[in-house]
C-alpha cells in the first residue's frame, strides 16, 4: 500500500536525505506544487525556493542538492527518461539546474520516489544506497579521489547497484573543480559544478537498485498513453532530424550547420570557421569516420529512446587510448577541438574521454583553455609561471596537457583555471576580462551569437548563465528572422524559454522536442495523469516556472548588468563568415533586453514581482 496519498504518474514521495545527522526522512510529495511546477525542473526550482537561504556559500552544508524526476519519467514515453538536477552554482553563485540521461531518473521513480532532496555535509566520504524502501548512508572512502568509471565500477561491485551516478577526482580535491560534474554512466550533468557541490557534502554517489514496485506510480489513462505512443513513434521516425540525422550522426549535425551558417568560433571566438574548412574532418563526414558500426552501442543510449543519439567511438591516444566510449556531443567537439584551434577528431575523442573521467564539463574546459591559450598569445602571461608547450593553438598535446592540470589543480594555472574564466581574468588581468567569455560566470558554448543575435539575448537571459539548451533559437532565425536583427527576438526567446521550461519539467530530452510538439505533449500529459491540460497551458506553466527561476536568480542579486554579454561580443565585430563585421552592440542587447521584460512581466532591471510565479 502507498504510504502516501498519490497523483496518477507520480510516485508520491520525496526522499530527504540529511548528511549531517544522517537522517532520512520519505516526505509526500506537495501535490500543488507538482500541479504548478510538473516535475523535474519546474518541481526542483519550486522546492529549492522553500529550501535554500539567500546569500550563502554554494560550497557549505547550508547548500541543498535537489534532484527530481518529471510525471513522464518511467512511463515509457520515448525519449523522456532524462532526470534534473537544481542547486547554487560554485561556478556561477546563482541558481543552478542541469539535466541528465541515464538511468537513475528511471530506477528511482519505479523504486518509489519523485525526486531525492540532499541537505548538510557528511563527517566523512559517503554515498547514498537506495533499494526500495531500503535508504543508506554508507562509506565512500575507498572511492574518494578517484576517475569516474573506476567509481561506478567499484561501487556496483561493492553493493550490487545497477545505477551509480558520481563525481571524479576534480570534485574531491581539497578546493575542487568549480565546473565539476556528475556522471550516470557515460552521460553527466555537467554545467555550473554540481559536483563540486557534491563533494562539499563529502557526498561522492548516488547508487539504486533497479528494485520496481509494482504499486510505485498509476497511470492515469492506460489505453490512451499506448495509442498517443503509436502515433508519436510515427512522427519522430518520419522527423528528418529525429528520425535520420540525429540517429546517424548525434547533435554533430550541428557542427555542419553553424559552420554554414558563419556561426562556428575558433580560437576563444577570435575566428570564424566556414565549412570548407572543417569538411571532412570534424564534421559529420568526419564523425562516421570514427563510429565503430559494429559494436553494441546500447551502453551509450538512453533508456526507451528511438532516436538513439549515442554512438560508439575508441580513443586513439591519452591515457584511455583504446577503450570504447561514447562519441563527443557537437559542442565538446566544438570546445575541445574547434575553439581551441584543432580539426581533428581522434583529439576531441580523447580530450572527452580525459574529461569524462575527471569529471569535468567539457564547455567550461575548453573556454578556459582557449581563454588561456589567447593570454599567452597575447603575452599577458608570465613565463616563468606556465608551459609555454601547453599553451599552443592547434596542439592536441598541448589541450590534453591542460586538461590533466586543470583537473587536479596543477600548477599556478591549472589552480586558476579550474575556477572558470571569470575568475582566472580577474587574477590574470591585463584587461584579460575583455576576452574573458562568459555570462554571469558561465563559458559561453558554441555559438557565436553576432551573427545570431536571438542566441546573444538567449545567453543573456538564460536562467543559469551562458546555455544554449534553454532557448535554442537557430534554426528559427535563419528560417523565419533576419538573424542580425533585434527585430522579434524577444518574443521568440520567450517563447522557446518558456516551452523548454515545461519540456525540463516532465522531462522531454532537447533532441525528441524536435518531434514532439505542444500537441503531442497535451496527448501525453492527459494520458499520465487527470491534469486536462490544453494547449494553452503549456506557455501559462512554462512563464511561471521561468519566473521563478529568476527570482531564485535575483534575490542573489542578479539585474540587468548582469544579463549584458561579454565585450568581445558587443565590441569586436566577426571576423568571418557569412555576417562577417557584425557584432551586438550594448544599445542593440538592452533594446532586446527591455522588449523582453517588458513581456515578461518584470521592471527595468529584470526583477519579477512574485505574483506572477
């Protein structure tokens, strides 16, 4: 019998984990705040609210680690099995939600539980056992320290759980890595340092047994959820991205596209690549080249996922030269390989790999490097401190090199380095700050946003810092906009923001939303539970939970100031590319800044009233 009383497609029950006192505590779940805010990061944010102080230090015990899965999680929805976490970012100091693939979301709900709520800080290295109604706290110390996969090996080893999501050796140094993140398998949570989160709470994992209970969560419209399913399944195979190009090649596609486009950095945004000049080697042509076709690749995919994005590739080099893993996604073999001067995909491969184990976010890694990389260049770094080997463009070496330092802390750079790039141009000065990209702390990732203007006011606005996954606006700008134009890009920012917010909240992998549209999700949400949402509410849930975020953004002190982007992009024009010369002045973002709130709902200087959330 369920403890608790329980929403069709929710499990019903929070778990509370405390590591101070070692308690834990099975909460029901607030059934409004799952009718307000869904699930997943909707839920999360509406939980961390209530639950995080204003103003204190992400890496203390007052922090609170939130993770929450969404009423389509373990459903069988295709393509829907993804998982979000919500905290305070080490990298950013503001509110932080990522998402992850895998299999944790998955086993958690089916053994009973919407979401984990984790609180204080442990007296020693631990990680949280879940089996059912079984709850443990055990020792971690024979895993501190150590490379992401000899973590989840060990520990599956030692308890027997299917699912271990963890940090590596760069969350648990001393001072740990401010972007280091959290991996279930080969997927990860990677942006903002959630892991570095996790080991301020001397937490190194989170292992479940894929123990199911028959009774963990009811389906509101059985019938009706596999009849929308036959047809959903239809349209994502008949999707040219969904059903070919991501199938084939993952997210490079995109790859081949902002190189079309103009809109593919190079060298810390300095250069613009054309396609030309990347055909053939790291674009999908490329990639194929590297895919071992023969290989079982369901250990990189998701659970129930027709589009199966994950592919196969072996390093060629580094230290895990010749183990099988999964194929970069387009934009670390953008940060890893096209930022920092490199074409060449046997590097990105490794550098990946380098990363995967560490357990460090590709995107902030790579903005650092080549950040550093142009420092040197640019002589503003003493040589007497650094590597003048480990600093060259175009070096595999060289980037190989500085991901080893930066993922232990070596050296007066390394330490630098591994706390982002605002705060390395802050110690390197020299007006290094001007090069320094970054929106509220946050790299900035692969899209070069002059040329896209609704990407700028996207990095500008998104709730995490710098991120392309909230608002993804290329494809509709270079169809329906001018994409060099502030013209109509508030409204349709907005627009994408608040439909992702309630794709982040059921939780709808970014890649299936290419296929399933509001109509699909009214069908779906109907179909799990009695909520009887219309296509209109989608927008009306998808603004307050983005308003929400923003006031757990504000009442840190986040204003307009901090929603302007970095001076390379307002004052140095392309340098290439098909909008060669154009660059988003500060008149051009704060036109669109204002349009934007305007729409919004919030005053001049970004701030929502509560009331609307």
């Amino acid at each position: 019998m369920k403890e608790f009383f329980m929403l069709y497609s929710y499990a019903g029950v929070i778990l509370v984990v405390n590591m101070t006192t070692g308690e834990i505590e099975k909460q029901p779940l607030n059934e409004q705040y799952a009718r307000d805010y869904v699930g997943g990061r909707g839920l999360g944010a509406r939980y961390l609210y209530d639950l995080l102080k204003p103003g204190i230090d992400p890496l203390s015990a007052d922090n609170v680690i939130i993770m929450m899965t969404g009423p389509f999680t373990g459903t069988g929805i295709y393509s829907c099995q993804k998982y979000e976490w919500v905290s305070k970012s080490p990298l950013t100091n503001i509110y932080l939600c990522s998402n992850s693939g895998g299999k944790l979301g998955v086993n958690l709900k089916r053994s009973g539980y919407d979401g984990i709520i984790i609180k204080g800080k442990a007296d020693g290295p631990k990680y949280i056992y879940i089996d059912g109604d079984n709850v443990e706290i055990r020792d971690a110390s024979f895993v501190w320290g150590k490379m992401v996969s000899e973590v989840q090996n060990s520990i599956k080893e030692k308890s027997g759980a299917d699912t271990v999501v963890c940090t590596g050796l760069s969350a648990d140094l001393p001072n740990p890595v401010k972007f280091a993140g959290v991996y279930d398998g080969l997927r990860c949570s990677g942006r903002g340092g959630l892991g570095a989160v996790f080991a301020s709470k001397n937490l190194k994992a989170i292992a479940v047994n894929s123990t199911e209970k028959k009774d963990a969560f009811q389906i509101y419209d059985l019938s009706g959820l596999k009849e929308t399913l036959h047809g959903l399944i239809q349209d994502m195979k008949t999707n040219a991205v969904t059903g070919e190009q991501l199938p084939k090649f993952g997210s490079i596609i995109w790859m081949d596209t902002t190189a079309e486009f103009g809109i593919l950095p190079s060298k810390n945004y300095q250069e613009i690549l054309t396609y030309p000049e990347i055909e053939g080697k790291i674009d999908t042509k490329g990639f194929e080249k590297e895919v071992t076709k023969d290989e079982e690749s369901s250990f990189v995919n998701c659970l129930n996922c027709p589009i199966k994005s994950g592919h196969v590739v072996t390093p060629d080099r580094g230290e895990w030269a010749g183990k099988p893993t999964k194929g970069p996604e387009f934009e670390t073999a953008w940060s890893l390989g096209a930022n920092v001067g490199i074409i060449d995909y046997g590097h990105i491969i490794a550098a990946n790999k380098a990363c995967n184990e560490y357990g460090i976010d590709t995107i902030s890694v790579g903005g650092v490097i080549g950040f550093a990389m142009e420092c040197y260049q640019k002589g503003l770094l003493d040589k007497n401190k650094v590597d003048g080997n480990l600093l060259r463009w175009g070096s595999s070496e060289a980037v190989l090199g500085m991901i080893k330092k930066i993922g232990i802390r070596e050296d007066w750079l390394g330490d630098i380095l591994a706390d982002g790039v605002r705060s390395a141009s802050k110690k390197i000065g020299h007006e290094s700050e001007k090069f320094a990209l970054h929106v509220k702390g946050m790299e900035v990732p692969a899209y070069d946003p002059r040329g896209v203007w609704g990407m700028g006011l996207t990095y500008a606005t998104s709730i995490r810092g710098a991120c392309h996954l909230k608002s993804w606006t290329v494809a509709s700008e270079f169809q329906n906009f001018d994409p060099i134009s502030t013209e109509g890009k508030a409204g349709l920012v907005k627009g994408i923001q608040d439909l992702r917010s309630v794709l982040d909240s059921l939780i709808v992998c970014f890649f299936a939303g290419r296929a399933i549209t509001k109509d699909w999700i009214v069908k779906l949400i109907n179909s799990v539970t009695d909520f009887g949402w219309k296509v209109e509410d989608i927008d009306t849930i998808g603004a307050r939970i983005y308003n929400l975020e923003r006031l757990l953004a504000t009442r840190e002190g986040v204003t307009m100031k901090d929603d302007l982007l970095p001076y390379r992009i307002m004052e140095e024009p392309l340098t290439g590319g098909q909008s060669e010369g154009t660059r988003i002045t500060q008149e051009n973002i704060e036109k669109m800044l204002q349009e934007y709130y305007d729409m919004r709902g919030w005053n001049k200087e970004g701030i929502p009233t509560s009331d609307i959330v």
